[in-house]
C-alpha cells in the first residue's frame, strides 16, 4: 500500500539513487558492526545499510512504516520515539560501539543531537542528513554568524565535518530547505566536564551574543571569584570551545 508522507513526522523519503549510494559509501558499513538508523522510513538507505552489514536496528516512531520493517527478519525494529531511546543501553547490549546513522526528521533535529551528546562515549561515529544550516551551526568555527550554542555543546565531545550537500530534489516530498550530511566522530577523551553547568554558561553567553562576557556571565565569575586565564572582555561569539570548556572546568567543584 502506498504511504502517504505525514508532515508531522518530519518525512521527506530519499528518492535519488545516487544520493543514496554516495551516503552508503560515506557511512561504509561492514558485517559485525552495530549500526543503528534513526527514521529508516520506507528503507531508501535500510536496504543498502543492511546489505552491507547484515543486521540493523531502526528505530521508527511511525506505527506503519515500523510494522513494514518489521516484517524482515535482518532489522531490529524498535517502535519508539528516538527522543526515549537509552542508547548507552543499546551500545551496552551490542557487540561493540555503536555506529548511528539516519536521514533525520528536521523538526526534532537539535534535539535528537542533544540526546545523543551523553551516549557520545559508546559511540564510533554518527552520520546524519540534516538541514544543511543545522550544519553548519554545528562545525562553526568562533567569529562567525553560525557559531553558537549548538557548535559549542556539540564540538566539545565531536569532531564535526559537513560531508555531503544534498538539493531538496533528492527527496520525495521536497523539503522547503537544502539538506547535507554531517559526519560526527566522539573525541575518545573529552574534557570532563558537567554538561548541564556548560550548557547553562554558553546558553546565557549566547543569549546575548553582542555583548562583553564579562557582564552576560558576571553571576559565575563573581559568585566563585574566578580570576584564572578566561578573558571576559570578550564576546561570546569570539570564544574558542576550548576556552568555555576550561571556563566550565574551573567553576566544577573540586576541580580548581
Ligand atoms: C526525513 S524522514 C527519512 C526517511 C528515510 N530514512 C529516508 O531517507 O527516506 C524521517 C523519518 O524519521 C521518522 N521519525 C520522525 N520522528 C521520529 C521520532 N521522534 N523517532 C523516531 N523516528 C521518527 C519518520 O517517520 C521518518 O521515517
């Protein structure tokens, strides 16, 4: 029965050989590996994934698309909401490292990312197609007008590269929007520091881009009478990632 794409869901179905291939390719999965996709849909990229690597979980949120996947028997089909998937436990319950793939749904793209960012450690790499403006907030470099909270948060624990500019004509429907494909590699040993305490310093950094640090976040800088090496005559926008990772791990508790 043909499926109608439902808005709701975020579906715009890859419908172009090619751009399938060349992302296949990207991703070269191989037999053993634990390979996961997010939103396999009608299967454009699950068949080529799961020829490659024999076996594959999908996780699907929509309730028909996962009754059709789950009537093959090389597809673990979890019917969930991605946003409620453990995925340390899923790493903790495969073979090895995770390797996550998935042509993503771009209403809850940011927050598939950030749901991810905990599990970074049990993963091998992720490769997503996303909003290609999505992308490239995430590999801005400092100076820039992408560079924000999204490329702080995300370049802590990943080295981040655009690897594929994708047109809407690759998809059925279109999406309103150009599309890429960004590769993202955990860093093995990210600086420990307090996820909730960074995203709180670079939020409110952020939410005032223009102005100088050292009034956006004068309640850390003066509550722990921080006087190390963090310029605050700065704005946030001119601050290097490691320069807030090393800001984070100086206001942790035991850490100074
Ligand atoms: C952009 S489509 C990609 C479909 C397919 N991978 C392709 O490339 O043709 C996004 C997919 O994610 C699924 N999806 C949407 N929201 C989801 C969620 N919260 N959790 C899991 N899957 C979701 C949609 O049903 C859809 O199959």
């Amino acid at each position: 029965m043909k499926h109608i794409a439902r808005k709701r869901f975020g579906q715009h179905f890859l419908s172009d050989a090619a751009v399938v291939d060349a992302i296949v390719g990207l991703i070269d999965p191989r037999p053993g590996q634990a390979l996961v996709e997010i939103g396999p849909g009608l299967g454009a990229m699950t068949d080529p994934l799961v020829a490659r690597c024999e076996h594959l979980t999908v996780v699907e949120l929509d309730r028909d698309l996962a009754a059709r996947l789950r009537r093959r028997a090389e597809l673990q089909v979890i019917e969930s909401d991605v946003l409620r998937v453990d995925f340390a436990a899923l790493a903790m319950a495969s073979a090895g490292r995770l390797r996550i793939v998935g042509n993503l749904p771009y209403n809850i793209s940011t927050p598939i990312l950030f749901h991810l960012l905990p599990a970074a450690a049990q993963v091998e790499d992720q490769h997503f197609m996303l909003q290609k403006e999505v992308v490239e907030r995430m590999a801005a470099a400092p100076c820039s007008k992408d560079y924000g909270r999204l490329s702080v948060m995300l370049q802590w624990r990943y080295d981040i590269e655009s690897v594929l500019d994708v047109p809407p004509e690759a998809f059925e429907p279109p999406p309103r929007v150009n599309s890429a494909v960004v590769r993202m590699l955990p860093f093995p040993a990210p600086p420990a520091v307090d996820a909730a305490l960074l995203g709180e310093l670079v939020a409110t950094a952020f939410s005032q881009r223009r102005k100088l640090l050292r009034h956006t976040l004068g309640k850390w800088l003066d509550a722990r009478e921080f006087s190390g090496t963090f310029d605050t005559q700065r704005r946030a926008e001119e601050v290097p990632v490691a320069d807030y990772l090393a800001l984070a791990l100086a206001l942790t508790p035991g850490e100074r």
